[in-house]
C-alpha cells in the first residue's frame, strides 16, 4: 500500500449520485426469477456499472510496465472487492468479471465475500487484478480517497447511500443520494479519461435502464 501510494501517481474525483432509480431495480431483481435465491444489493449494480464504464472506456483498464516504461492495456478484467475480515481487510477479485452476465456476477461476488470471510482466501484469488471497488458505505462512511492496489489502474470508492432532499423534475424531494470516488493512475489515466468512465458509471446508476441499452 505504502509502495503505491508513493510511486503512482493519484488523482481522485468524486460525484455525487440520486441512486433512487438504482434502489428501485435492486427492489425489482429480487423479484425476478432469473435472480433466485442469489444476493442482489446495490454493490452489485455499482459492480456491473463500473464494468459497462470500463466496457465503454477501456483505455483505463490498464497497468504499468515500469522495466520497459510502457503502458499495458488488459483485455480482460479481474474486478476487486475490499472485503473486512478477521484478519484484515483483503483484496480478492473476480477474475474476467467483464464476460459475466448480472446473474453470474451476483454469484461470484457472494462466493468471493464468502470465502474472504472464512479466510479461505488464497493468493490466487488476490493476484492479477485491474481495478477495485471498496465499499466504504457499509461502515457510514460518506466516501474517501482509496488508494490504487499495486498494478491496477483505478479504484472506485462507494459511499453510503442516504436518503436526503435532492431537487428532482424541478422539486425538491426526498431521494436516495450517494457520492462515488474514483482514485486512478495518472501514468495511464488522464484527466478526461478518469472523468469519463466516472461520469459513466453515474449514469448508469442514475438511470439503471442503461444496465440494459449499454449491457
């Protein structure tokens, strides 16, 4: 963390989200029979939006090749989970999470936290991935500034969800209201870049349809 934190250089950029339409979906998923008896919750969307941003956008989803000097772009992506364990807060990732459809990633997020728990979490599991997602929400916690896990590119911070006044079709009215946090490389991301996969994936999450026309 330390070596990270002082050889890439960060950026981080925040946005703050009316995710009532994203509560909605989760709401109406649980229902769907597609997803029985899988875990469906907001982190999953958030999932599935950071990897439609990366799918829209892959220039992030990169690494630095600091014995050549050169930027390594990932065909695939293993998509990190900070998970709070006994032990410690680990980092095991869900390896070419972009090819799963929404019912494959709802299974292979509960595994993943699953196994974490239990430490059962091998190396393996902890190796090979190009960006994360650390959901600081579950502790209360409005956002932060994560730092990069060595070799990735970008990590994206989830805050709380809360539900404040928020002015929607010209009204003020109660919605569901949280702010995102994107850490990146600078050596590989760039200030447009970042802002765009960032703005994508608040798209997304403002208007959860887009999970369908860009999925």
């Amino acid at each position: 963390m330390v070596n990270s934190a002082f050889t890439a250089p960060h950026v981080t950029e925040f946005v703050t989200v009316d995710v009532t339409r994203t509560m909605k979906l989760v709401q109406d998923l649980k229902q769907d029979p597609d997803m029985a008896g899988l875990r469906v919750n907001p982190l999953l969307l958030v999932a599935k939006a950071l990897l439609l941003a990366i799918r829209r956008n892959p220039e992030v989803n990169a690494s630095w090749d600091e014995a050549n000097q050169e930027i390594v772009h990932k065909d695939y992506i293993n998509l990190g989970i900070a998970a709070a364990t006994p032990r410690g807060l680990i980092v095991p990732n869900i390896k070419d999470a972009g090819a799963k459809t929404l019912p494959e990633l709802s299974q292979a997020l509960s595994d993943l936290v699953a196994t974490a728990r239990e430490g059962k979490t091998s190396p393996a599991d902890m190796s090979g991935g190009t960006v994360t997602i650390t959901n600081v929400g579950v502790f209360g916690v409005d956002t932060g500034t994560p730092i990069l896990n060595p070799g990735e590119s970008a990590i994206l911070a989830f805050g709380a969800i809360k539900l404040q006044p928020w002015v929607h079709k010209g009204k003020v009215k109660p919605r569901h209201v949280t702010t995102l946090a994107l850490s990146f490389d600078h050596r590989l991301v760039d200030g447009e870049l970042g802002s765009k996969v960032l703005a994508d994936i608040a798209a997304v999450l403002e208007n959860p349809k887009k999970l369908i026309t860009w999925g």
